[in-house]
C-alpha cells in the first residue's frame, strides 16, 4: 500500500507514486531501454516477482511504463519507459550524484565524452541561466478548473 503524506506538495505526492521500496531501482534499470520481466528480476537481485509485478502494475496504470507483448503463448512482455517515465532519469541522476557525493563514493556519475564527474544545477528558461538552489522556491499554480473564488478562498487559507 503506498505511503499517503496528506500535503498539498510536489515532493509529497511524488513520493506518493514513486517512494516504495524498488520502484526508483526498478525505473533506473528500465533507463537503459526495454526488459523483460525476468530480466528485472535477475538484475534487481533481492526483489520478490510478486513485489516487481505489483511495482510495474503501478507504474503502467500511472503512464510511466508501457508493457508490450512479444509472445501470446505463453503471455510474455517487454518493459520500456514512457516520456514521462524517461523524464524521472533526471530524479534518478540526481540522486547518483547526491550518493556518489555522501552515501557511496565508490562510484559517480560521469560524463561519456570526457569521465569527468557530472553536477546538477538549476536553469531558467525564461532568464537563460544557472540559478542557485538559495534562490528557488515552490509556488502553487492556481488550478485551470478552479473559479477566482475558489482560488481566493484557496489562497486565504494558506
């Protein structure tokens, strides 16, 4: 059963979907391209089938990975990232690189061309350029359905 954190914020229901034990592990094997079923299995080693069949279930009925049959007898499927699902590759190279810096050094995120170690920043399209993590905060998107009452109402309650 997914953790239910109850607050209005991205990183909560993000990790809402994405926080349960091998969900992140499983979208981080699947960056590399389409893989069968047994071949998660082999390369999450310590994960149960029931366990990565459950975690591909959530992930399919919430757009962030498609299953393609390539056998009908017996039922067999390939597993591949959607666009929005490649778009975690960004979370997940963050959190390489957070590791790599203070939980694993014994390994880093590098780039292919030259080996040096990767960094992540902050950029703003509308400015054309790097910003610092001090100077960003979240703010609420007023919702496209919701009428000016309601979002003043929203608005006062905060």
């Amino acid at each position: 059963m997914p953790k239910r954190y109850g607050q209005p914020c991205p990183v909560a229901k993000s990790l809402e979907l994405l926080g349960e034990r091998w969900t992140l592990l499983l979208i981080r094997d699947l960056l590399a391209g389409p893989r069968r079923f047994q071949d998660l299995l082999a390369s999450l080693d310590g994960i149960a089938p029931n366990v990565l069949s459950e975690r591909l279930k959530v992930l399919e009925t919430h757009g962030i990975v498609a299953r393609e049959f390539y056998s009908e007898h017996p039922p067999r499927a390939a597993y591949t990232l959607t666009p929005r699902g490649r778009d975690l590759g960004k979370v997940v190279g963050a959190l390489a690189v957070w590791g790599s810096r203070h939980v694993h050094r014994d390994a880093t995120l590098v780039h292919d061309d030259c080996d040096a170690p990767l960094e992540l920043k902050y950029y703003c399209p509308k400015c054309d350029t790097r910003v610092s993590g001090r100077t960003v905060h979240l703010k609420s998107r007023p919702r496209p359905d919701a009428r000016p009452s309601m979002r003043r109402r929203r608005a006062a309650a905060r």
